[in-house]
C-alpha cells in the first residue's frame, strides 16, 4: 500500500505508529547505517566495528548495536572463552534491509555532484 493511502486510511491518533517512521527512526541515526553497512561483509566483534567507523565513542556505538539488536536487524553472540568474545552479524531481515541501503549509497554517489550543484544555487526565500 502506498504511503499516501496508508496516512490518509489511518486515524490520526495512530500515525505514531507509522512502520515507516520506525524505520527511519533507526536507519536515520548517524550510525546504524554504517554499523549494518560494515556487518554486510560478515560478522564483527565490537572493537573491529568501533575502529572501522573511527570516531564513534563506545557508548554510542553500544546503544546503536543495543537497538539493531532489539529491532532484529542484528544478533549479539556471545563465545564461551576467556576473555570474553561477542560477535554481530546481520539477521536475514537485516541483510534485506542493508541490500535497500547499498542502492542507496549508490544512488548518493551517482547523483552528489548534482546534489552539491543544487546546493549551490539554492536561494533561500527567507533572505
């Protein structure tokens, strides 16, 4: 169902409740979409995540991993050794949903010049 027709069939005391804006919410945030985009290559552990991305601090990066986790785009496993060793990697859904991300990136690339041009040129109305 298209968006439009989904807003305008729903009352508007559960457009909270929008699954679009829930995805937004998660993939809008500065690292989720790096953090899904590094896990597109195979499983990670922590320190590898944190030194590939650079200048993520280590509680941001647990809270973005703490909520892929929750909305079952990754899974934390934990290895039985000594020192302790975790490892995340992409769920099946978050596999489908960093294939949408890569054509998104690809589609950043292709067109940043154009983006940058429009930029350039913008007046904005207000001045």
């Amino acid at each position: 169902m298209p968006l439009s027709d989904w807003l305008s069939s729903t009352p508007a005391a559960e457009v909270g409740a929008c699954p679009v804006r829930d995805v937004l919410d998660r993939i809008g945030d500065k690292w989720s979409v790096l953090v899904i985009g590094l896990l597109g290559g195979g499983p990670l552990r922590f320190m590898e995540l944190q030194r590939l991305i650079g200048l993520v601090s280590h509680r941001m990066l647990t809270r973005t991993l703490r909520g892929l986790e929750r909305d079952g785009l990754i899974t934390r496993t934990v290895h039985p050794v000594v020192p302790p060793r975790v490892d995340y990697e992409l769920t099946d859904l978050g596999r489908s949903l960093q294939s949408l991300l890569e054509q998104l990136a690809q589609w950043a690339f292709a067109h940043s010049a154009e983006v940058a041009a429009a930029r350039a040129a913008y007046r904005d109305p207000q001045e």
